[in-house]
C-alpha cells in the first residue's frame, strides 16, 4: 500500500476544509430558502385581506402598518433573500469544481 505523504495530506486536509464550506454553504441556503417561503405566505395573505392595515412584529412589540407598506417591505425582503440564494448557489458550485479537482488530484496521488 502506498505511504500517504506530505502533499497528498495537504490535500486531503484541503478537501475536507472545502466539505465543511460546502456544508456551512447548504446550511445558509436552506435557511434562507425557508425564510423566503415565510415572506411567501406573508405576502399572499397580505395579498388576501380586505384590511387596509395589518400588523407587523418589531421586536418585542407589533406595530399597526398600512398593508400597502408591508407589501413593499416583504417584497424587497424577497428579493434580497433570493439574491442571496444564488450568491450562495454559485459559490456552492465553486466549492463543488474545487472538489471534484482535488478528489481527482488524491486519487492519482494514492493510485487509485
């Protein structure tokens, strides 16, 4: 069996580090995938009322808002939420190229 030597340990140690970005990566995406399904329901039950006005948790307190002005607060909140998704999408996709380099690189270094 071959010895593992120095650079093929730095490489195995490279790749786990990727992993564990990758992982950190995912976590952050599905965290925000489910707070943009939140924004979602917010806005169709916005969109559903007959109210003019509707109330919206500050902190520790709700505050009275127009519903018009929660639309357009939901709706920016959508949009940065799903600019953030792909941010972290192509990022996820780097770190995935990164990945598939260095477990080829391994593999010829162990020989298999």
């Amino acid at each position: 069996m071959n010895e593992i030597n120095e650079e093929t340990k730095n490489l195995i140690s490279q790749f786990q580090t990727y992993q564990q970005q990758l992982q950190a990566v995912l976590i952050q995406k599905e965290a925000l995938k489910l707070q943009n399904l939140e924004i979602e329901r917010a806005l169709k039950e916005l969109e559903n009322t007959k109210e003019k006005k509707a109330f919206k948790i500050a902190g520790q307190i709700m505050v009275l808002k127009p519903v018009e002005e929660l639309k357009k607060e939901l709706e920016e909140m959508k949009e940065n939420t799903e600019m953030r998704i792909k941010s972290l999408e192509k990022t996820e996709g780097r770190i995935n190229e990164k990945l598939k380099v260095l477990e080829k690189e391994i593999r010829e270094k162990v020989g298999k």
